[in-house]
C-alpha cells in the first residue's frame, strides 16, 4: 500500500493588499509534497462559503486530495499579510474560523493509522478541539512512522506548554533563527544537543533566511548550507519555510544523505521565494532537479 504523508492544520487565505492567494503552512507543505510526488493528505476545515468553495475548486485543479477536509459552519480561515520594505511578511491571523474545529472522519482515522508520516505546527493547536483531535492522531499513528514538527510561532498563539507537547511528539523539528532564540531561552537550552537529548529527537532544522541553514543530528553532527542564490526578487518570500520543509521530509524518508536534503530544500525554498504566494503553479524543470 502506498502510505500517506499526513499533515494537520490550517487551510486559508493569505489576503495582500492587491492579491489573495489559498495559504497555511500545512496545506502549503501538502500541496509542496504533491508537487514533489509524495502521496500526501491534509486533515482540515473550511467554511460554507465562497472562500470554501474556491479552496475546493483549487484542490481540484492541482488533483489534491479533499476527503479530509471538513465542511464547517464556521467560516473559512483568512489571514491579512503585510509585506515590509525588505521583503519580509508579517500576518494578522483571524480566530474562531473553520479550520480552528478539526474533528477526525472514520475515513481519516483509517489513513492515519497506516501513514508513512505526519507533519504538524504549533498554530493549529491554538483551539481546544484541535488540540484534542489531534491527540487522537498521535495515538493512532503507526509506530514506524515519523513526525516532523514546524515550530511556526505565530504570536499572540505561543504558548510553552503546546511548544513541549509537540517536540515530545516530534522526531524532526523546524526553527527560524528567532524561533530557536525564544525556545532556546524558554526552555534554558546552551544548544542544539540539549534539545535533542531531551525530548529524543532525530535532528532539528534551524533556517536563517539569506545566511542558508542549519541541520544537528542525534549522532551530534552538524551541516550547513548557504541559501540559494535568487535569479528574481519580486517575491513575496511568504511559504518559503513551507516549500523547504516539504523538500527536508520528502528527501528524509527517500534516505538522502543530509547535506543533499540541505541543497536541494534549499533551492527549492528559493524557487518559491521568487515568485508570489506559498504554493505558486509547479515548474517542472526545478521539481526534477530537486526531486
């Protein structure tokens, strides 16, 4: 059987002040591991409305898998993005919307309980009711399977006990530069060894935008990358992180030696830091050279 990989978590728009483009880090991943040929679902909600009906239509078009996306009498998520004179987005994430009410289909618990692997965030738990389902998931999660955790704090929604809960269930972990900084502070770690040793993780990522990133194993190994040299720069850089994970967990479960993940999440990342939305129309050329 061809196992899933897993994600959970918010479905949205990103709102710019001239454009929308559909958005949330976990449904940009899924759709990036699609991309990269990886059989990948997301668990998720959308309203009754237009905005819900236009994220369906785009699944469709993209031939994305939609069973596990709840219809909700919520409405669908949005978030307003603002992009500063370096490029960089800052985002204003509305609350009690669809995908703050994720609940488990018996056709979901039965894709969970044989996926090859399952990726998730922090953001997504910021509701009682995903937290409880989600849960679930690790409870129903096939013991050979690998979780992958993108830390992807979003303040005010940060919260130290959500932050240890997830590591706990990880075996890879994600962090910006800033992010690492405020765990690293919140949980008093002198570096990277510390947090491994400490919550049995296989190794964590630390991205740095323009000065590349870093991966530590359990092994106590480190490898670095510089980023990818841009080719344009009228992006928008706004799921950059996305399109890097997304390349990390497929290289990752394909076993490619760790400073080939690095290489080629990276150019992948930059791929989609030169172009506008998280999750731009897929480049056949680039998905071959990083595949």
């Amino acid at each position: 059987m061809d196992q899933a990989i897993i994600n959970f978590g918010e479905i949205l728009w990103d709102q710019f002040p001239d454009y929308k483009r559909a958005g949330g880090s976990p449904f940009n991943v899924s759709v990036h591991l699609h991309y990269l040929g990886r059989k990948s679902c997301l668990i998720s909600a959308i309203g009754d409305d237009q905005d819900g009906k236009e994220l369906l239509a785009l699944m469709k078009e993209n031939e994305l898998k939609d069973d596990f996306i709840l219809r909700s009498e919520y409405p669908t998520g949005t978030v307003s993005v603002l992009i500063d004179e370096e490029g960089e987005p800052s985002y204003k994430i509305n609350e009690d919307v669809a995908w703050d009410h994720i609940t488990l289909t018996e056709n979901a618990e039965k894709t969970v309980s044989d996926a090859r692997a399952f990726s998730f965030a922090t953001l997504s738990q910021r509701s009682p009711t995903n937290r409880k389902t989600l849960n679930k998931i690790f409870d129903l999660l096939p013991p050979a399977s690998a979780q992958f955790l993108d830390l992807n704090l979003r303040p005010p929604f940060v919260s130290k006990e959500i932050i240890k809960y997830s590591l706990h269930h990880a075996n890879y972990v994600k962090f910006n530069r800033d992010e690492w900084h405020q765990v690293s502070d919140m949980f008093s770690l002198k570096d990277s060894n510390q947090l491994i040793s400490q919550f049995g993780l296989r190794g964590i990522i630390i991205t740095r935008g323009g000065d590349g990133c870093s991966f530590f194993n359990t092994e106590g190994q480190r490898f670095d990358e510089p980023a990818a040299t841009l080719e344009k720069h009228d992006g928008d850089f706004v799921g950059v992180g996305d399109a890097f994970w997304a390349c990390f967990i497929h290289h990752t479960l394909k076993g490619t030696p760790a400073q080939n993940r690095l290489e080629k999440a990276n150019r992948y990342a930059g791929w989609v830091a030169e172009q506008k939305g998280g999750i731009p129309d897929p480049d056949a050329a680039i998905l071959r050279e990083v595949s």
